[in-house]
C-alpha cells in the first residue's frame, strides 16, 4: 500500500503479526540494541517525546533500563550527563513524571500552569509557605529538601509530606524550580532560569488555542507508545484541561485530517490508533525482525509496556507490575522485568542488586507457556544476563535459593565478561 492511498484511508486493517511488527520496529525493538553511543540518546527520546521516570532501582531506574534495551553497552552516566551537564533534556511532568527533551519546555506550559491550580491553590499549608523556600533557593541554591530544617509535616498531593518536600515540590510543578541534578533518589532544585536558556523560559505556550494545544499533546502521547487505544485512562494522564470524551473528539478530528489512523487489529474488539506518517513509514519500509539479535529486558514502564492490553493481545503476555501488590498476593515477583526475545515475549524474570555484595540476584524466572526452552534460548539468555551485569557495573550474578533447581543449574556462574 503506498502512503499516498494510506493518507486517505481513515482505518487500515492490520493482522497481528504485522502489527507487531510495525510495533517493534518504531521502538527499535526489532533489532534490540543496536543502536550506539550516548548520541543515540537525544534522538530515539525526540522520537518518542519521553520516557517515564520512577525513583525505584532495585535493578537500574526506568530510564536506563528503557535505554538499556535499544543501545549496545549502555552507560547510566550518559543520561545523567544529558540532563544535568549538557541539560539537552529536562525532568518533568508529561505522562507522569519523565525525561523529555529540553527544547519541548514551552510545550508543557499549559500543564505547568493546571498543575499549579491543581496543588498549589488547594493546599494552603504549603502555598503560604512558598515565597520563603523560593527565596532560600534564589539566595542559596542549588539546593535538596533535606537541607530544610522544617521537620513538620503537611497535607501534600501524595498524603502527608515534609512541608519542604512538599513545597519545593509545588516550585517544580509550577516550572519556577527546576531539578538540578539528583542525589540518589533525592532532587537537588534550583531556578528554572538558572538552567534554561532565557530564550527558551520565555518562549511561552507555542499553540494559539486550547484546540490546537489538545491535537499537539494527543499526537505526542500517540507517537510516545506507537499504537494508542482507549482501554487504559492512565495512559492519557497528564493532558491539560482535557478529559476522556475531549481526547475521543479530538482524535476523530485527527483522523479526518488524516495525521493518525485507526488501526483494525484482526480478532481484536478494541478501537486503535496510530501515527499515519509512520504507518506509512512502516509500510513503506519495514525491516525484519532481527532473529540473531540479542535477548532484552524490557523495563516495566518502558514505552512499549504502556497499552498492557496491546500488549497481551499481540504477544500474548499478560502483565501486572507487581511493587504495589502486597507480597503476598503477587503472582510473581516484586519487581519483574519482561524479556524480549527474537520478536516474542518469552517470559519474564526478577533481577536485583545485592549492594552488600555487589553482586546481580536472579531471584526467579518464569517462561510464558507456549514458550519452547532450548539450549539457544538458555545461551541467549545467558548472554543477556551478563550484559546486565555489565549495565548495572557489577563482577557477576548468583541464582537465589528459591528458584527451580532445573532453572538454577542453568544460569549459574555468569559473569560480565561472559
């Protein structure tokens, strides 16, 4: 099919395998790893718009395990250097908290300001406080919360919080502060215009009307996940003054202008949407799915992860992310990771860093049913493992005492030079 009759088509209909397909190859998952350096990484997040952000590291943060999957031997030094040396990407808020490219900062300003009505405006405790925490980090910054002696708490967004906390928080949602670097898990703020260039603070909201604001931040969050549908509200968090049936109308406005497509999924009951230049791309141009390329861990809030329900209807994997699930109710782990392997999801396991000991813990893993284990796949993965161990710079992995005796004989003594 040729782009010219894709444009005026206003729904394609696309069996599983190619939808997977185009799927894999607009994350550059098709070929995992295969892109180099730390130059690769400023243009495969423009690409995207963001990737979403989360303080856990039981294995690595989101980010790094997102980047981790697309670039062959991965630095974790490489984002921290793009976003608080060569500031070329910026921390926040876009579909939750996420790491977007610093140019888009004039695009969120509509989400800046709902933000501020949102928390500063309905929190008093912290709002009367706000001028003295901003005058300590004008007069003293860069600095973190905890370098606040206030030790008192307040009603804050997320429950009760340190009234610091709390208000260098509402600073940063408001864009006035910005994140200076990070201490661990820990934001070190100073002022935006401190980090920023003039130019670009004082840019300003780029669309004339909430409309044309509406299309922009709906394409965005599209071509963020490749594919969108309508079966998960969180994956549309973070639009401003937009709610469910706004997001429907607007799409459909997208589509008669022909800048997405609806995607007809064979077998599936669902509606979903896609990017119609990159349809075109896709079908113009695809590329095969690399079968000796290498076994991934993808991250849980990777892009790609964000449709849980496309996710299970076109490579049959159901997954929960299971850190806020009571241990005892888990199905799996606390924090699993899915593995990609020649196109498919072939399970999933349970890395974490034993700090102590400076060493990788495989506490479990499981294969999907249909999943045939040979010997490749084991040397596949083997190979993946080690490579992770290389990522998170530790000498080697252990198996925990807990896994099936079969499995544990099978991925003992790996190392990161393997």
């Amino acid at each position: 099919m040729s782009a010219i009759q894709l444009k005026q088509l206003a729904e394609l209909i696309m069996e599983k395998d190619q939808a997977t397909a185009y799927l894999l190859q607009y994350h550059g998952l098709h070929n995992p790893q295969s892109l180099e350096g730390k130059e690769s990484i400023l243009p495969y997040i423009k690409k995207v718009g963001c990737i979403q952000f989360d303080p856990l590291n039981v294995c690595g943060m989101n980010p790094d395990l997102v980047l981790q999957s697309r670039i062959s031997d991965y630095k974790q030094s490489w984002l921290q250097e793009l976003l608080y040396q060569d500031r070329v990407l910026c921390d926040g808020w876009d579909k939750m908290m996420s790491i977007f490219p610093s140019d888009d900062w004039p695009f969120f300003t509509r989400l800046r300001l709902e933000m501020t009505s949102s928390y500063l405006t309905r929190y008093d405790e912290v709002k009367n406080h706000l001028p003295r925490f901003l005058r300590e980090v004008r007069d003293n910054g860069p600095l973190s919360s905890l370098e606040f002696a206030d030790k008192g708490k307040v009603n804050w967004a997320w429950g009760s919080s340190r009234l610091a906390k709390a208000a260098l928080e509402g600073l940063f949602f408001s864009g006035v502060l910005s994140i200076h670097h990070r201490k661990n898990s820990n934001r070190v703020y100073d002022l935006t215009e401190r980090l920023l260039p003039s130019e670009l603070i004082s840019r300003g909201d780029p669309y004339k009307d909430l409309e044309s604001y509406r299309k922009n931040h709906i394409l965005r969050r599209i071509k963020s996940a490749g594919i969108a549908g309508f079966s998960n509200r969180d994956f549309w968090f973070g639009i401003a003054e937009t709610n469910m049936k706004e997001i429907r109308s607007t799409m459909t406005a997208l589509m008669d202008e022909g800048i997405i497509t609806k995607i007809i999924l064979e077998g599936s009951k669902r509606d979903w949407y896609a990017p119609t230049e990159d349809l075109q791309n896709f079908l113009t141009n695809p590329e095969p799915i690399k079968t000796e390329s290498p076994a991934v861990l993808l991250a849980a809030l990777d892009n790609i992860m964000w449709n849980r329900e496309l996710l299970e209807e076109l490579f049959f994997f159901n997954y929960r992310w299971e850190v806020y699930t009571p241990a005892v109710k888990r199905q799996y782990g606390y924090y699993v990771l899915p593995i990609l392997y020649q196109g498919k999801i072939i399970g999933r396991c349970e890395p974490a860093i034993d700090r102590k000991s400076k060493t990788l813990v495989l506490k479990g893993i499981w294969f999907e049913k249909d999943t045939i284990v040979n010997e490749e796949m084991i040397e596949a993965l083997r190979k993946m493992l080690s490579r992770f161990c290389q990522f998170m710079g530790v000498p080697k992995m252990v198996t925990a005492p807990g896994m099936s005796r079969d499995y544990r004989s099978r991925f003992t003594g790996i190392t990161a030079s393997e």
